[in-house]
C-alpha cells in the first residue's frame, strides 16, 4: 500500500493510499500492481500512457497526473528505495555445502554459507551471514567480512581482506599478481608482489573486475565504491571512499583516485597520478597527468562519418603545416601593413 | 573427395574430382589432403607456392593455378562451409557428471550434458542435446536452450534466458546487476535489479563476456548475434538480431544497437543512445550520439611517432588560439583591401 | 645478513655487513629488518625519513645517506633480485586432490599437484612441480609445462600448449574460438577454430585475459612474454619473445607483434597488421597500420576540462574549414602583394 511505503520512507501521497504495490517497474511496462516514477519531464508522454497503479513524483509535478503518486524530493532515490523496500536480497541458508573442501585453520561462522564446489584456504575467516556461491576459491588467510556476497567463481587471492556487506560479482579476482617486472639484458624479471588487496565496507564490484595485490604495500579500495563490470585495478591503487567507476575502466599501478570521483565507461588513469576527490573523468578519455582540482575533465575524439573523419584526421596529422601557412600570413600581411 | 563436397554444397569441380580432401588450411600451411582458399588477389604468390591437394576460387580465378579446384561466387564463404563439413561440432555425451550439484525441481533433457562440479540451480531448464562444461552455474530458474554448448566455467545468474544453438565460451557471465546506483547524500545507494537477460537463438559469446541483466526490465540480444571476447553489455541493452561486436567493446546501459551492425574492437557506444539498423562502428571509437542512417561511422585520434604526436596534440588543444590568429588576420587583410 | 645478500648477487656493501635483513619494503613503509630501494632521484626526502634497515643505492649515490647500504648498478633490478631471495615461490605439496575428476590417458607426472574440483581432459599432460589450482578446467591433449603454475580458475581449451614455468592467474582463457565469422545473406556463419594456442617458456598472464586458439594455424606466444589483466588476443596473432603487455590491451586476428616490444593499458592493434621487434605503442593508442620501424608510437586525445574540450573538439570536428580559411586568406593576401 502506498500509505505503508509512505510511513516508511517520507514523502506525501496524493490519491487513494490504499492503493496495492507490489513491485516497481518503468512507466513503459508497468502494470496493476506496480509503481513507476518520472525523473525526467522528457518522460511525461508515458506518464500519460502508463497503466501503472501509482507513480513517484517531484514535488513540483503535483498535477501532472490523476494516478495516486507519492511526492518527494528525488524521485529516482526513492525509487531505489521503494525498489529495496520491496526487493530485499534473498535469505541465504547457512551451512557448508558438502562438495565444498575446507582446508584446516578456518574461522568460518556458524550463519554463513559456503556454496557447492569452494575451496577455503587455511586460516581463512569468513564473517556471520556472509555467502560464498558456488565455485569460489578463497586464498589462504583472506578474510571475507560479515553479510558480504561472493557470486559464483569469484576468486580471492591469499591474506586479501574482503570488507562487511560487499557485493562481488561472477568472475572476480581479487588480489593477483600485480604488474611487477624489471628489465634485466632484454627480459623480464618477475618482482614478488607480497602486498595485500584490502577493501573496505560496502563495495559492490562488477563481473569479471580484476583488482591486483600490491607489490609491497596495500591496494585499498575505500569504503562504498563502486566498480562495474570488467575493470582493472593495477597494484598499490588508492580508490577513495564513494568513489563509481563505469565498466572497462583501467587504473594503473599505483595511482591514487580520490573520494566521491566517477570514471565513465572505458577511461584510463594512467600508473603513479593522482586524481583529487570529486573529479569525474568523462567515458573514453585517457588520463595522463595528475588532476589537483574537482571538475569533469574531458579527452574523447569526435565521432564522424567515416570519409569526414578521414578527411579530419589527416588534417589534424598535419596542423603543423596548418600553422606554419597562418605564420607565414602573419609574415606577409605584416609586410603588407608595413610597406602602407 | 572434391566431387563429394561440391555434390553438397555447389560449385563447380575444376580438375581431377576423386582428390581427397581431409582437412582445410590456409595455402602456407596446407599439405596434401588440404584444401585452401584464395579469398583476395594479393595472396595469389601463396597460390603459386601452395602443396594444398586442392582450392576454393572465385570462378575469375578459373586459370590461376593447374591444382584441381572449386570455382563459387565467395570463396571465404565456400571455405567456410567445407570447415564445418570437414569439423562437425563434437558429440555431446548425455548425462549428468556423478560431482554436479543439482538443485530441486530442475528440468534437465535425457540427451542434455552437465560436466563435473556444475551447480544446477532451483527449477533451472536445459533442452535437449545441451551440453553443460565442467564448472558452470546456472542460476535458479535460469533456462538453457535445445543444443547450446556452455564452456568450462560460464555462470548464469537466476532466471535469465538462453535459446536455442548458443556457443557461449569460458567466463562468461550472464545476468550480474547492472550498474544502477543512486546518489543518497554523497552516498551510492544500490538499485536492485530486477529484470533478466534473455538471449535469442544461434548466438554465439566470447571468453569473458558479460551481460548484465536489466534493471527493471530486461537486456535483451537478438538472433544470431556474434559477440567476442572480453565484451561488456551493459543493463537494458537491447541487441539486434545478426549484429556482431569484435572483443572489448561496451555498450553502456539502456543503449539500443540496431540489427546487421558491427562494432570494431574497443569501441564504446554510451547510454541511452540509439544505433540505427546497418551502422558500422570503427574499432577504437566512441559513440557519444544516437545514430540515425546506416553508413560508417569513426572516432579515432591517429597514431604518430611520439615526437610528431605531442607537436600535433600541443597544437590540438589549443586549435582555439590558431582560429584566434586567423580571425585576426581575416581582419586586417579586409582592412588592407579597404585601403586599396 | 646484506653479506649474505651481496654474496649472492654481488654490488658493494657500504656500512655493517651484518645488519639483518627479514623483507623488501618501500622506504616510506619499512621498519626494522626490512631492505628498500632507491630508483629516482626525486624519493631522496623519503630516503632522509625511512627507518629501513638497509637501502640499495646506486653507486653515485653512495654518501646520500648513512644507513648501511648496497651498491650497485641498477637499484630496481637488484631490488627485483634481493624480492626473488626473500620470496621464493610457494613450494608446491604434490599430489592429486581427491574431488579432482581425471579423464582417461592422461599424464600428470607424480611432482605435479592438481587442486580440488579441476577437471583434466582426456590424453592431457602435466610436467613435473606443475600446480593446477582449484577449479581450473583442462581440455582434452593440452599439455602443461614443467613448474608451470595455474592459479584458480583457469580454462585451457583441448589441445592447446603451455610452456614451462608459466604462471597463469585467475579466470584466463586459454584456446577459446577466435571470432571467424563469414556473412552469408547477411546472416554470421561460424567458421571453425581449428588451430591451437602455442605458449612459450617463461611467460606469465594476467587475472582475466584470453587468447584465442587460431583460425587454421596457431595463435603463438613466444617465450618470456609478459601479459598483465584483462588482455585479448585475438586468433592466430604471434607475439614475439620477451614482449609486455600492460591491463586492458587487444590485439585483434592475425596480427604479429614483434620481440621486445611494449604496449601501453588500453592500446588495441588492429589485424594483419605488423608491429617490428622493439615497437613501443603508448597506453590507449590505436594501432592502424603496421609499423616496421623500432621506436615510441602515440595517438591519444589531450585531456582536457570539459568546457575546454568541448571547444577544442567543436574546432576538431571543422578544421576543414579552418584550412579553407586560410586557403582563402592565402588568396587575398597574394593579391594584394600582386597589386604592390
């Protein structure tokens, strides 16, 4: 019932409160049963349209609409909240799975889960209510923090420490080696990478993320970040606290990225820089020096037709030559002035 | 023998017809039993070179070569199709490894595989002749279709979908939350995602891929599409059908690519946008605007020798200062015509 | 003892031999027991502050600090060196784990150790000291080289060939399907992948990254290459000896990279395309045509603040019609100096 969600989360609602709610859903798809809401004007077509039982609104859209609606301040934050209201993460059953090979030395808690097919390494700790899916393999000594969720075939490698309430995807490493080498006569020699991968509280990390050790000192990831899929945190990265990244993100080795940054889909921080709190990096864009002050900073080329980028790029290729013709005018035109 | 082969496929036998044909090769490798392919004109010295038993022309190319041969309109194509004939997808060994895990209720084909330490979800579907690797997870509820073939290790989150003749490849992860967080004062609050990923028929996904389920509702990928490795497709997605992406390339969330499209590697296409049906995306490039017509489209900065690009990105940012000094000159040669 | 250690590896102790000598640390994290290093010149006012036990300086620096020292040519690769000693690999406990499923015919010689859950294909081999960690899946007569050791999670496809002492990390793929796809009335038909994946000695692969097996012929990985996370390979690609990769790097279909060479986070080679022997390719830098001569190659967007950007990329995106500008200009101004 609308009156219910209302008495839990805030906001006021217009219309019948008696109204049922059962789930949320877009005002596109919606139907009896279901609330939607209106974060942006340019939806206001399909507000009209929708057969939703109810809509969450801005304050100022009072009027837009005669369905019962809950008005707030942020309509798509108390969506997200009427979403956990009525989503809550599954029950996890505690037990070890019989399947699962757990290696002497453990502190597993007696509310936790270990899926079918893991393998916990010796001296492992894995805190109350957490659940560790199937095919998951946890290195000796690593620590998985209380009510944290490992998704299938996650691997965590030795003594790194997984935080309270993390959320980490399929595919997951956490904790190999970093990118360690040194040039001896033309090869490569592999340097130990002994640091840790330590991650605070909160976390959720994407499918198929990749967060390195460190070579000698820690990679920390901060308290409530938040990685998509497929990213790669070299070793001895710093990722301040709330900080997003999008997925196919890079950060190289021993970066440090702020507190409350965003890095769109696909940029690059290159390896030692630094990245203040509250910078936000558009998608695409390569990173190659420090950034001491917070603002979007920006370095994608242009999208075009391709024979118009053709043209484009090799004008771009010569604006040298392009320079030197505009040096020349000037040479002239001066010339020109002079002889008046 | 070649008389065989074109009996099956067409084409036209050029040459002794009872050579026997075991295998395909490119014509620097092939040896005899080997049939190559000549697809472009410059690979015509390898011809010359080859120890094939036989090859694939264009019916152009009737006279190239004394070696017996198949004259058809694509030569690629033809080759294509002798490869399947010579390489039939290995039979499938039905039956369900003693070390899988299945859970209750689940429906599992008599002539369908499950490899050993596979975890089979609550009420989870796999059709006949499907064939489980060793180490997979399939999701409670989740569906694999009539003769999909999943590598060693591919986890589907619960109740997404697969349909019918899917090669998907090792670590590959279907249905992990999509990337839907919500700013609560400075603080990243977690959007459930409720929706599933639903997969057509006849597609084929590279090692590593992920596709996130949507968040209310579903990411959905067409027939036929091809995607390669290390792809990642974000929440809402909607694929068209036959559309093929090579490896590392993003589409963010809720982005819409149309059907008959392909996407160079490493190329991103943002949220929310639209591709129109036929659009060609060049490796490398970012799309940040909705494509509307058919046609190639690029984004790519060019590659210079590194002295010549920091000349070249120097003049780039501050291309704003050479218009300046144009401006200036535009003025005062106006000036200067006045005078005359 | 640094006695011991400069007996080992040679370099000059300054100070008391006899310091000991537990751990490599940072100079900016070490405490007692622990050896750092100094590389650059800029760490010096680190250096004053350390409490390490013993530093590794080069010889001209030798009288920048008091604290007992080594000498010697080249810090960071000795470092490297005095890591190796103090870390020596985690010995391997041999034997086969009794949930392991083994195929029929294979060879898995008695000092090799397979983890829990891992599946061995049929024929397959593993060399002496080899380590198979959980869950990795091995196809049918691949082969794993002597002291090689694959962490968790791995998939080697059948057939396919890793040299000895390799390290592989977390969820690689090894052999999946390169993507060979052929249109037929616009319709994707898979072509077999028939070759195999060939790697060298000495070569170690990042957390997450794939290599295809090749088309017809192999994909190739020469000997001591070193790849970093989330790396793609496409099929039949050589990779010479001795080359790094760093995170997030593709290389797409049947291109050759040379000996020596580097390739920054990020950057993609388009295919058929050859890089020489000690080719350097900046960190997100497009490779679109081969480059035969050794040296530093770049093409990547300057960053910018985004309003600035957004100018810089308007101006881009027209610098056709700067140049007609100037084309113009050069026009008037040749007609007023004819006119002088």
């Amino acid at each position: 019932m609308l009156a219910e969600i209302v008495g839990r989360l805030g906001g006021e609602v217009v219309g019948n409160p008696e109204v049922t709610i059962k789930q949320v859903a877009t005002l596109e798809s919606a139907g009896p049963g279901d609330i939607a809401f209106l974060a942006q004007r340019k939806y206001r077509p399909q507000l009209r349209a929708t057969r939703a039982a109810a809509v969450i609104l801005a304050h100022a859209e009072r009027d837009v609409t005669v369905l019962p609606r809950i008005l707030c301040a942020d309509p798509y934050l108390y969506f997200a909240r009427v979403s956990m209201l009525l989503n809550p993460p599954q029950e996890v059953e505690s037990g070890i799975h019989p399947s699962a090979v757990i290696e002497p030395g453990t502190h597993i808690a007696a509310s936790a889960r270990i899926g079918p097919g893991c393998h916990i390494g010796r001296r492992a700790e894995v805190g109350e209510g957490a659940c560790i899916d199937a095919g998951c393999a946890i290195g000796d000594d690593a620590r998985i923090g209380e009510a944290s969720r490992l998704h299938p075939s996650v691997v965590v490698y030795a003594r790194c420490v997984i935080g309270r309430r993390a959320i980490v995807h399929s595919g997951v490493v956490i904790g190999a080696d970093g990118f360690g080498i040194a040039l001896d006569a033309g090869q490569w020699l592999k340097i130990p990478q002994i640091g840790r991968v330590i991650i605070g509280d909160d976390v959720e990390i994407g499918a198929n993320t990749t967060i390195d050790r460190g070579a000698l000192d820690d990679t920390v990831i901060g308290d409530g970040v938040k990685l998509d899929n497929q990213i790669q945190i070299g070793h001895n990265v710093h990722v301040g606290a709330h900080t997003a990244m999008a997925g196919c993100v890079g950060i190289a080795g021993s970066a440090r990225v702020g507190r409350h940054c965003t890095l769109g889909g696909g940029a690059i921080v290159l390896g030692h820089l630094e990245l203040a709190d509250g910078v936000h990096i558009s998608a695409g864009t390569l990173v190659t020096k420090s950034i001491t002050r917070p603002g979007t900073y920006t370095g994608v080329y242009p999208l075009q037709e391709n024979s118009d980028w053709s043209r484009t790029a090799a004008r771009l290729r010569n604006i040298d030559r392009l320079e030197a013709r505009i040096r020349t005018l000037e040479r002239l035109v001066a010339d020109l002035h002079g002889k008046e």
